[in-house]
C-alpha cells in the first residue's frame, strides 16, 4: 500500500478528532455563557433570575464530562451569597 494512503487516513483521523474536540468544548461553553447571564442578572440587581440561570449553568457544569471544578465551585459560592442577599432583603422588607 503507498505511503499517500495512510496519509489520507491519518489526515481523516485528525479531522474526525478535531470535530470532536469542537463539539466538546461548545458544550463546555454553554455553562460558561450561562454563567456570563447570570453574571450580568446579578450585576443589574435581578437576584431571582440570577439564581435560576446560576443553577443552570451548575447543572451544565456537572453534565458535562469534563467539567470544571473551578468554575463549579465559583457558581455554588455565587448561589450561597445571592440567596443570602435575598433572605436579608426579604427580613428587610418585613421590618418595614
């Protein structure tokens, strides 16, 4: 078998890996633009939908394979302090 063969298969197998590498890291960057979302709710003073896209993007986190802890740990922080925020507006409201 010529040489110009495996050439062509070995070019093949790269392609295929490569399109596999581009579907994993888009699903990666669902749960990073959930985060960017939430992020933005939280900053604009919308702590309930904040919540909501943050506990998405933890879910898109965890379903992923090659998920990351950095980033996991980072939205569990987010949603202890949003829903802190929110139990202290809540008391406020009911002072009043």
């Amino acid at each position: 078998m010529p040489f110009y063969y495996y050439f062509i298969v070995f070019l093949m197998l790269l392609l295929f890996l490569l399109l596999i590498r581009f579907y994993i890291r888009r699903k990666m960057d669902f749960s990073v633009e959930l985060f960017s979302v939430a992020l933005k709710n939280e900053n604009s003073g919308d702590f309930e939908e904040a919540i909501v896209n943050y506990e998405n993007a933890l879910l898109e986190v965890k379903k992923s394979r090659f998920f990351n802890n950095s980033l996991e740990a980072r939205i569990i922080e987010k949603l202890k302090v949003l829903h802190t925020a929110i139990d202290y507006k809540r008391s406020f409201h009911l002072v009043k």
